[in-house]
C-alpha cells in the first residue's frame, strides 16, 4: 500500500484497531488527545467501544474490567496522566493482566509543560506503581516504528499475561510522516481461559478471580516468584536493539525515541569529519538490551560513549551499568523539554575528542 | 442475599462480582461465581470495563462506605451519570472497618471513632453524606433504594430491592443501588444486639428507609 501522511497519535490508534485492540478508555490529556479522539470515532465502526473515563484512575480501572473480561484494550495519557494511573497499572500486573498503555512524555515534574521529553524513563522502567512489578516498555524513534509495535505490543501482552507500555515522546505524537499502516505485522489472538466469560459449575472453564490480594505471606510469594520467573523469561527472550555504524567505532552514542533519530544525523556529520561514531538505540527500555550495549561499547576501538537524552539523566544509570566501568560514559542533556540539535551532540564529541 | 437473588433470577453464569477493598475484600471466595477484586474505591470503573465489553452478562459492585463515599466517590457517580447497567450494593456502616475504625463520610455526627474520638464535629468535618439521595438526583441512575439490616422486616425489603436492582440491570434501564445500613458491632463497641438497636435508634433517623428512585 502507497504511504499515506498521518499524525503520529492517530497512525498510532489505527494500528491498535489493526492489531485486534476493541476497547479502549482514557481521560483527555496534551499530547496525546489525537488518540482517544481517533479512536471515539473508529471504534464504534469496528464493533468496539470507546469510553471517555472520567479521570485516568477511572480509565485504568475500566481497562483492569475489561482485560479481565478478556479484551484486547489500552489506554494512552501523558505524564501527569499515567503518574495517576500507576496504582491501577501495578494492580493489573499483579492480576497478570494483559493490555496496553501509551505515554506520551511530556515535561515535568508536575504538570510541567506539554512539550516533548523524556523524563518519565525511571517511572516506566524501574517500578513506576508500588511493588514487585515490571512492564514492558518499547520506546519507538518513528511513527513507522510505532505502528509496527502495536500488534507485537498486544501480542507480548497476551503472551506473558502482562501490562506493556509505549513510552514515546510527545514528538512521535504530534509530527506527521509518511507511513505504510500495511506493515501492523501479524497479529495473534490467544484463547483466555482465565478471563472472567462466565462460569459454569462443573464446565470446563475454571472460576475466574481476578484478583491482586495475597493476604498470606505464602501465597504472595507464589505469586511473586511466578511473576519474577515469567519476568526472566522476558529479559532473556524480549529485548530489542538497533545498532547503527558500531563496529570500529570511535566513541558511541546512546539514545532512544526521537532524540536517537538526533542522534544518527549527528552520526554523519561525524562521519564527514572523519569521525567514526556509532550509535545504540534501545528499542526495549524493559527490558533493557544491556547485553548488546556492552558489546557495542566494550569494543576495543571504542574511547568513550555519550548517551544523550531530553531528561537530567535517567538510561545513562542502565548505560552505565551495562558498561560496568569498562569504558566512560557521558551524558548529555537536560531536564524539561530541551531537544539538543545534530550540531550541538557533534560538537560534544568533538569537545570529548579534544579533552 | 446477593447470591440467592443471583440464584433466582437464573443469571448466575453470566454474572460476575467485583469485591472492593474493605471488610468485603474476600468477598471473591464466598460467591462462586467469576469475582474481580478491585483497588479502593475503583470497582465501579471495573464493572464498567467489564460491562462494555460483555453487555449480555451481569456485574455487581459490593462496596462499603469508605471506599464509595470516600475514595470512590467520583467512580460512583459517574458511573450512575453514565447510566451504565451495573448493580451497586453498597453497605454503610458509618465507620472504616477493615483499617479499624476510623470515621468515614458516613459517620453520624458525634459519633466516636478512632479518627473522631470526641465525636464527629460536623464544624470540623461536615456532616454525614447520603449517597441514596444524591445519586437518585442523576438522571443515569433507575433504581436507588435504602434498607437496613436490624429487622426481619428490614431483611425481607432489602432483598426485595436488591433483587430489584437486578431486574433493573437486566432490563438495561441504568445504574442501580442498594444502601444497606448494616451494623459493625466491632468497630461500634456494642454487642450485636445493641448494634441492631443503634441502627433503628440512631442511623434510621438521619438515613431514611425507602425508593428514591424507580423508572
Ligand atoms: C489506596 C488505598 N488506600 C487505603 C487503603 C486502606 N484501606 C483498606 S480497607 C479501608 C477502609 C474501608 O472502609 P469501608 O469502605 O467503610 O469498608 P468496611 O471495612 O467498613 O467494610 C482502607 C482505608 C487501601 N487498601 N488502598
């Protein structure tokens, strides 16, 4: 199919209807509000339903009922937003249910401002609700690249009974692309025998309790040590990266989402000063492809590496430790909403190469 | 009650109940039927979910006062504003129980509580809100009722309205709720037998018994 031009938080919608995803409920929030008003008129057309919630705690609820109910559903907020809905979202992974939740970041802390940032990196990798939990979290740098995650975001969800996360910037929001909606990727829909369908005494379906109360210690555990084994099988299984023009390189750069797209045009404005830098882009952000990082960075030829984000510093900590002190790691950036150009990330290695 | 009206209208495959956080919290083991457990005050939000994606089936929210008229207060009505086809049942026994007596919304003023141990000052924290009357005023809402658990009279007409309200969610007419004054002789410092005569004595005045609402 010929690409067609479409704003990021749409292309980002209709690839969830593409992707089996009926239900969908959130709370209207800047800027992000091009989803739920895609999906209030898509929706209703392919059988599903979509419900304005009436705050973002309700709307992670309603998603709680309806994935228990066995739906494919998401929810999409920014910021302060999904900062309300973590007490619902540490619920849902206790619960073991799967559905999906986009962020477009906003700066913060507090309600901040409504442009582009990555501040809420540390909140969507290391916990963000209460407890023993993780998300999966895919951080995507083009509205391509989001549209192709969606069917694998549902997918993964269902497969590890698990909530995952988009965390992209309010960029991939708000710009429009030229995108190919052809390329949703397959989509697998699985049986739910634990969803809450009905039950039937002495049926073949068990009773479903879908529940996130362990009172007793012994039981809790159980439930902890099963989450934690399936969370294994995710590190092992799950994490993805793009390496670009590592090998040999000089320095490397590291970075996700819109700023890794930066980051490459910095790359070859290197290149053309005879600079060999290469560039680590987490797709996965949980979990976090440390292996492939140290690999890239450890190299023999690599001086230093310099992870820039639009944050105080927050996957430089993973960067770091996945280096493990073989090698410098840098940082660039600030908090708030500030985007470094391809010159100013040049000029820092440039600087880095001086020093 | 619940599961006997469950049982009589012939819905009990299709229903599930969502459990709220409070002293119904393991309410999930005594039905067996497909049961949610919901965060604090959050259930009516759930049962929505729930609702929208299998409008054919039956969900019961079984709340107690905290978390309705408290923490969940904008779940509540709002889902009655929406006039989503759910069945709230909603025990008001004017304190926090499951955290050991607090005061909650409900609490009658100059009541003790752990957290009013000098009474509820209705200066300091207002006076008791009556949710009956304020959701019947929604125009979402189809069938809102106050009982009470102190008599056998009082028992009778509970079931009555909760069966109502059943009929009410299966005849897809909007929200509806039953408030049950129940007694927590516990928390209350009385026996059982004084709860059930605080009940009558001092909760029936300030919380009327009856209909508020039926379309
Ligand atoms: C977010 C959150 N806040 C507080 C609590 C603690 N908590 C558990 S039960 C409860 C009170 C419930 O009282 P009520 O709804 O009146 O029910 P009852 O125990 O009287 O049946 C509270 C505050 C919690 N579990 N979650």
């Amino acid at each position: 199919m010929a690409k067609k031009l479409m704003k990021g938080c749409e292309a980002i919608a209709e690839a969830a209807i593409q992707a089996g995803c009926r239900y969908f409920f959130g709370y209207p929030i800047t800027p992000q509000n091009d989803i739920p008003e895609y999906m209030s008129l898509r929706l209703p057309q392919v059988g599903g339903c979509f419900l304005q919630a009436e705050s973002e705690l309700a709307a992670i609820n309603m998603v709680y009922g309806a994935a228990g109910a066995g739906a494919r559903v998401m929810t999409s907020s920014s910021s302060p937003g999904i900062s309300l809905k973590q007490e619902g979202i540490s619920t849902a992974a206790a619960a073991e249910l799967p559905c999906v939740v986009v962020n477009m970041m906003r700066g913060g802390p507090g309600l901040g401002n409504i442009q582009a940032s990555q501040g809420d990196y540390f909140q969507a990798t290391k916990g963000g609700g209460h407890g023993d939990y993780h998300v999966i979290v895919y951080a995507p740098s083009s509205i391509q690249e989001a549209v192709g995650m969606m069917a694998k975001a549902f997918d993964v969800a269902d497969e590890y009974r698990i909530p995952v996360m988009i965390l992209a910037d309010g960029l991939i929001g708000q710009m429009m692309e030229p995108v190919d909606m052809d390329q949703v990727g397959e989509v697998h829909l699985r049986e739910k025998p634990w969803a809450a369908t009905g039950y039937v005494p002495g049926g073949k379906k068990p009773r479903a309790v879908i529940n996130s109360l362990y009172i007793e210690t012994e039981d809790l555990d159980v439930l902890v040590s099963r989450l934690e084994a399936r969370y294994e099988v995710i590190r092992q299984k799950e994490p993805m990266i793009e390496t670009y023009k590592t090998e040999g390189a000089e320095y490397i750069l590291c970075a996700y989402g819109t700023v890794a797209r930066v980051c490459k045009a910095a790359v070859r404005i290197l290149e053309e000063k005879g600079v060999k830098v290469g560039l680590v882009r987490p797709i996965t952000l949980w979990p976090f492809p440390y292996d492939k990082v140290r690999e890239a960075i450890a190299q023999e030829s690599v001086k230093e590496a310099l992870t820039v984000e639009v944050s105080s510093g927050q996957m430089v900590e993973d960067i770091r430790l996945a280096v493990n002190g073989i090698k410098p790691v840098q940082f660039m950036g600030k908090g708030g909403s500030r985007i470094p150009s391809a010159e100013e990330i040049a000029e820092r290695i440039m600087e880095m190469r001086r020093a | 009650m619940v599961a006997e009206v469950i049982e009589e209208l012939g819905i009990r495959e299709k229903t599930a109940g969502i459990a709220p956080v409070g002293c119904a919290v393991f309410a999930y083991n005594y039905f067996d039927i497909d049961m949610y457990e919901a965060a604090h005050g959050r259930a009516p939000a759930v049962a929505t979910g729930y609702k929208r994606v299998q409008p054919d089936h039956y969900i019961f929210t079984y709340q107690g006062d905290g978390d309705l008229a408290s923490i969940g207060t904008a779940e509540i009505v709002q889902a009655a504003h929406r006039g989503e086809k759910i069945t709230t049942i909603f025990i008001n026994n004017a304190i926090y129980g499951m955290t050991g007596g607090q005061m909650a919304p409900t609490t009658l003023v100059g009541q003790k509580t752990t957290t009013s141990p000098l009474g509820r000052d209705k200066e300091h924290c207002g006076e008791p809100i009556r949710m009956a009357e304020m959701l019947a005023t929604i125009s979402g809402s189809a069938f809102i009722a106050r009982c009470a658990l102190n008599t056998t009279p009082n028992l009778i007409k509970t079931k009555q309205a909760i069966k109502k309200a059943f009929e009410t969610q299966i005849a897809r007419k909007g929200f509806s709720m039953v408030e049950i004054l129940s007694p927590c002789p516990t928390n209350w410092g009385k026996s059982p037998a004084e709860a059930m005569d605080w009940i009558g004595e001092a909760m029936i005045p300030y919380y009327p018994l009856g209909v508020f609402k039926e379309v």
